[in-house]
C-alpha cells in the first residue's frame, strides 16, 4: 500500500520484460479496498498469463481470437480519436512503433477498421466447443458435454483433420458424416443426436461468440426422423412381474429391492440408482422417494413419491442399513459406481436385462426397466385416477400453463398414495385373458 491506494508488484518473465521493456510491473489498483484490490491484482494475472501465452504461441485458438478482434477494436477506436482531434495529422500507422506489438497486435494493425478477418483467426470447430463447454451462460448436463465433445471428434475424425474453421464447413461434409456414421452401424437417433449436438455448437458460435458465419446452419434439416421408427416399451403382465420377483427373492439391497421399487413407483432406473439416503422423507405424514431435479428426463422429474405399502418397511429398512454403513447413497452398490458421466444406474441396466432375459418370454415385445413405468401408469390411469394425478407421481408433463407448471404444488400426498397403492400384480392381466 501507498498512502491509502493498493498497488500491484510483480516481477515478470523474461518473455513479458522483453515485450514490455521493463523487468517489474507496478500498478496501481486505484482502490483502498483490499478485496476490491486483490480482484483486480487476480485480472491482471490473468491478463499476463494470456499475454504470454500468445507471445509464446502456446495461447488456445479461441483466446487468440478473442484478443485480435479486441485489438482490432482498441486500434480502430484510437485511430479515430487520433484523426477527430487533427484531421490533417499523422494516422496511428504512423505513429505508433508496431515492431514493439505482439503477433496478434501487429495482424489487429493491419486489418484495424476492417469487419475482415485472416483466416488464423476464424473461429474453429474445436474452439467453439472450448467456449460452449466453459460459458457460464447456460447449466449443461455432464452427459451432454461428453456427448458434444465426442461429436466433435467423431465429425473431425471424418474430416481427416485436427480442427477446422466453421466457416469452411458445408452441408455434403455433414451428408457424408451422417452416411458413413449409418454404414457403421450407429442409429438414426445416435446420429441425429451428433447432429444436434454440433449444431448448438454452431448457434453458440453465431450468436454467442459473435463468429460471422454463412446463412444456414449446416448441421440442420438432415431429416433423419429418428422417432419415427422408436417403439415404446411394452407394459409386463403379471406373470412377468411374478416371475422376476420370484427370481429376485433370493437377493439383498439394490439386487432385491430395484425391480420392486420400478414396479410400485414406475420411477426410472436412473432416478432409483441415485437415490441418496435424504431423499427418503415424509409429506404430510406419508413416507416418500424424493425423485430430485437432475436425476430425471426434465424439470418434471422432481417430484415426491409416496411409498406402497409392500415396499415402504423394506426401504426403511435400507435406509437404516444405509446409515449405519455410513453410506451416502440408499444403495452403496449404486453409490460405489464411478463413471465420467456420473450415472449410477448402468451396471444395473445390464444386470435387469440379463435378469429378464432368462426369466420372461420376449416373443417380439420391447421390454426393459422402463416397462415398470409403463405398468405403473397404466395400472393407475386403469383404476380410475385422474392423468392429472397419476403425472404428479410419475413425473411426465404436468400441463401447459403456467399455472400448473410453476405455482400449482399438486395434489395432497394422502390422494397420491391412494393411485400408488393400486399398483398390485393382480391388477394386471395373464397373458391368455
């Protein structure tokens, strides 16, 4: 501190004391507030660091671009001023001692009032990517930064190339990805969610980065209608749920309790494998699941889940295990498994299927974990409740308005058990009735 002013002192690299012809930085903060101070001493680091990283070459495609268009702008602003204040004198070319600029400064000078850009600092595919994965703008799912990333790759990969300037991309090198992706194997639905994928990418770039692109976004309109050919899953019967229970008796907590949880709350597997043991609560007396937001498809998906009562002493029972394990998770199983996509329930997927693979005819159905959700919901709307109701415990779209998606906290939780507790095997058909 000097007098009653912060002040930053560094000492610079080599690098930095070359280019900016002195071997000590000191600069004033313009503050007295050591907080304010330290948030100003953390920018100019930064700064440093970027700038010695583009005297080195070693600065990230996005960052290089990022300071050209500012130094153009800088450039462009001052050259005005300069020709403002005299008309008839020198222009910044010729005043200003451009041998002493960065790299990037010198090109900002030669381009400064032009909306031209050299092709080194086009944005590229890779760099939009860098930006859409670190903007703070929107909260992305871990999983779709995974997915995005490897379509960058993916769509590089069949480009032959490293990286590549959106502008050069055109819509036959997406045609031609998207047939070579099909003659792998990959489905319409994967593909079309590559697809969708690069071109958020692209509308970041465009509209977020401000990157001047050609109209018409390549990586749309493929018409891959993926949907249409996507089969629903078909509901079990109850000799299937009676032979998967009976399969099941033998087994201990998650191996045990998972199929009976699907079939008397219709919750997804996902949502059960991440139950942690504070989302077994109570709602107006009545002991829930606490499906929260992020385990489900959508913001719908955050809802409480009253307990059946053939089930409620067996997960209380879990969860008093649960605790005593010191588990953070109601199924340690689940809570063990360590994926880059933080999903819990993959292992268990596989496990069900090989489950109901050898325990229930398939004879052409679509069957799956998901089936539970679709014997839940037609068992309830079946008994009479309302679809306004049965949704508020299954967790589809609740409505349209604003109103009911918002504001309205739904049914009370005693009218919620009653749909729950109509959820039984003899509610269902056999298969010759």
């Amino acid at each position: 501190m000097r007098g009653n002013v912060w002040f930053v002192q560094k000492r610079l690299s080599p690098t930095l004391a070359q280019h900016l012809g002195k071997k000590m930085l000191q600069q004033s903060t313009q503050t007295g507030d050591l907080d304010d101070a330290c948030r100003i001493r953390d920018r100019l680091l930064v700064e440093l660091s970027e700038l010695e990283a583009s005297l080195t070459g070693e600065l990230c495609q996005a960052k290089r671009r990022g300071l050209f268009l500012a130094a153009r702008e800088r450039f462009t602003e001052a050259d005005q001023e300069l020709r403002s204040n005299d008309p008839d004198g020198p222009y910044l070319l010729e005043v200003i001692e451009a041998e002493k600029l960065s790299e990037i400064e010198q090109d900002a000078l030669r381009y400064m009032g032009t909306t031209e850009t050299p092709e080194t600092y086009r944005l590229t595919l890779k760099a939009a990517l860098e930006d859409w994965l670190h903007s703070p703008l929107i909260e992305r799912k871990h999983s779709t930064r995974l997915k995005n990333s490897h379509a960058v790759q993916l769509f590089l990969d069949n480009l032959g190339t490293e990286d590549a300037a959106l502008v050069t991309m055109t819509r036959k090198q997406v045609r031609e990805f998207t047939t070579d992706q099909l003659s792998i194997g990959k489905t319409k639905q994967t593909v079309a969610n590559y697809l969708s994928g690069l071109s958020a990418l692209w509308r970041h770039a465009e509209y977020t980065m401000e990157e001047p692109l050609p109209t018409g976004n390549p990586f749309k309109g493929h018409s891959l209608n993926p949907k249409a050919t996507v089969k629903s899953y078909d509901q079990f019967t109850r000799d299937d749920v009676e032979a998967i229970f009976k399969a099941t008796e033998g087994d201990d907590g998650i191996f045990y309790l998972l199929p009976r949880l699907g079939f008397y709350t219709g919750a997804r597997l996902e949502e059960l494998c991440s139950l942690k043991t504070t989302d077994i609560i109570q709602q107006q007396g009545v002991w829930c699941l606490s499906v929260r937001e992020g385990k489900g498809k959508n913001s719908n998906a955050t809802r409480d889940v009253p307990l059946h009562s053939a089930i409620k002493p067996l997960v209380l029972e879990q969860l008093k295990q649960a605790q005593t394990a010191g588990s953070e998770y109601l199924f340690p199983e689940a809570g063990a498994t360590n994926r880059t996509d933080g999903k819990k329930g993959p292992k268990f997927s596989q496990w069900f299927s090989r489950l109901t693979g050898k325990t229930i005819p398939k004879e052409g159905r679509k069957i799956g974990f998901h089936s539970f959700r679709t014997t839940a919901i037609t068992i309830m709307l079946g008994a009479g409740f309302q679809e306004q109701l049965v949704v508020w415990v299954t967790g589809h779209e609740r409505g349209l308005t604003t109103a009911s998606k918002v504001y309205h906290r739904g049914p009370d939780f005693k009218a919620r058990l009653k749909a729950v507790e109509a959820i039984k095997a003899e509610a269902l058909l056999k298969p010759d009735s």
